[in-house]
C-alpha cells in the first residue's frame, strides 16, 4: 500500500489548481520525498490531460467558449479564435502539467474511498484505484475530490420522459448539429450550452426552445 499526505483525484482545473498550490507548499511526491517531507499523490481518469475539456463538441471553439479561467501562475496565450476549445485547452492543460512537473498519474479510477479505524481524530482514509496494472491502494490523510460533473452529470427528471419515444441527449452527448439534421428538436434550457446548441441546430432542423 502507497501513502501519502494528500491524495488529489481528478486532473482538470480543479485538482491542477490544487496540485499547483500544494508544490508552493512544500509538498513533493514520495518517491522524492526526504524525511520529514510532506507528500502528495494526484490520479486522472483521463487517458491524458485535458479533463473533461477533452470531450467537448469541435464547434465549441476559443470565440464561443464561456468562462475559462487561467490556471494559477500560467496565464493562457492568445490563439486563434476558430481552434476548438478541445484543442486549445487540452494543450494548455498539459503545458501547465510539464512546466509544474507534476507526477501525474493516469489512467486511474477510483473505485471505493473508506477510513480506516484509529483512535486519534485525523484518522487516515484509504482510496481502492483502478489503474491499468490492477488494483492497488492509497493511504492518505486528506482527499481533494476534484472530479467535476462531467462523468456523471445531474440528469432531471422530466414528467412523461417514460414514454417518450425520441431521443434524449445531454449536453455531456452532444457531438455535431448534423446528428440532428431535418428532425424536431426541443432544447430545454437557458445556459451558454443551450443556446449555442441553439444555434447550431436551427440551421439544419425545426428547433423549439423551452426555458
């Protein structure tokens, strides 16, 4: 069984914010760690990096993207406006990774987190991952849970989505305006995705809009 003090799941803004701040303090991961040294352990389910920016659809690009925050001490650089937000990111993300050096490991699925007894109150948890030479365990004292919404995505329930007899697609599933091309389309919603699906899909289906 590894340990370490801290163990980050989750490789996207999130868990890079939080491995950046965690190296300014001092912590190494232990296969550099000296004695005395505090450590960390960061996972990813990803293939690479990215997060779920790896996943966005190709006409989500850098001129329609909304929000993006820098990550902390690299401040993005100015590129094309058409690139894919997929794309641009992704780069940036695994930039940000190799100027920071951060031990990243991945693929990793973290299949169970459990405490494990003891009598002081800082008892330490112990994280079952899946990684691609098997199963294996992880003793930390603190979990930073920076998986985002991505892989399970609040889903509302919908009266009457029982007998619906089209299809339902989520933001997590949409791919291209062209899937839907000369159908009916209800978009429900009033977000920055909602309305450039919107967009996208009135050029090429009957589109209704409910929010």
């Amino acid at each position: 069984m590894r340990e370490a003090d801290v163990l980050v799941v989750g490789a996207g803004q999130a868990g890079l914010s939080a491995a950046h701040h965690l190296v300014r303090r001092g912590f190494v991961h232990p296969d550099d760690a000296k004695p005395g040294d505090r450590t960390f352990i960061i996972v990813d389910a990803e293939d690479g990096p990215g997060g779920a920016w790896r996943h966005r659809w190709d006409s989500l690009t850098m001129a329609t993207v909304n929000g993006i925050h820098d990550l902390p001490g690299m401040p993005r650089e100015d590129v094309d406006a058409a690139t894919a937000a997929s794309v641009a990111l992704t780069d940036y993300f695994g930039r940000f990774e190799d100027a920071h050096e951060l031990r990243i490991e991945r693929p990793v699925d973290v299949t169970g987190v459990r405490f494990e007894d003891a009598a002081d109150d800082h008892s330490p948890l112990i994280a079952t991952v899946a990684m691609q030479s098997g199963e294996e365990r992880i003793r930390a004292r603190v979990l930073v849970n920076a998986t985002g919404t991505w892989r399970q995505p609040f889903v509302p329930y919908v009266p009457g989505i029982e007998t619906f007899g089209g299809r339902y697609v989520r933001t997590v599933d949409y791919r291209q305006a062209s899937d839907y091309a000369g159908q009916r389309v209800g978009i429900v919603g009033g977000g920055i995705s909602a309305i450039g699906f919107l967009i996208e899909v009135a050029e090429v289906a009957e589109t209704h809009w409910f929010t």
